[in-house]
C-alpha cells in the first residue's frame, strides 16, 4: 500500500480501538480523554496530525519515514490500548 493510504487505515483502526473502549467523540476528543492510556501521547498525535494533513491538504504527499514514523506510534498506542496481535 502507498504510504498515505496505511497512514489513513492506521488511523481509522485507532479510532475504531478507542471507540469501542467507550471513548466518544471525534478521535481528537477520544486522544484527549485516553491520554493517560499511552505511553507517548505526543507521537500518537503527531501521526493523527500527518492524517488529518493527508486527509485534508490537496496533493500532500507523505514519505515512507513518515509513514512508517506514523504507523510505529499507532501500533504501539494499539498496544497501549491491549490490541496486542498486531
């Protein structure tokens, strides 16, 4: 898959995780109330914010180190969270 494309996945699966937790909300609000939860908060919201500039800067284009920058944070908040056969 393209770098863009996992970063956006990665991120729909973290929001689905912290929903069915209990978290509500939009994810930034479901990142806010399950801070406590991860181990580094400030890099799963920095891959949030690359997917937000994906999802919503025309043309952005991501690198595979971001990507894979991106997707290490997530899948180590899905941990976090107790997914942990990723």
């Amino acid at each position: 898959k393209e770098p863009r494309h996992a970063v956006l996945e990665a991120d729909k699966l973290l929001d689905f995780v912290l929903k069915k937790r209990g978290y509500e909300g939009t994810l930034g609000e479901k990142l806010k109330k399950a801070g406590r939860e991860f181990s580094s908060i400030d890099d799963v919201w920095s891959a949030h914010k690359l997917r937000n500039r994906v999802a919503h800067e025309m043309g952005f284009e991501v690198s595979e180190q971001e990507a894979r920058k991106a997707l290490s944070a997530i899948k180590q908040a899905l941990w976090d969270l107790g997914a942990k056969n990723l």
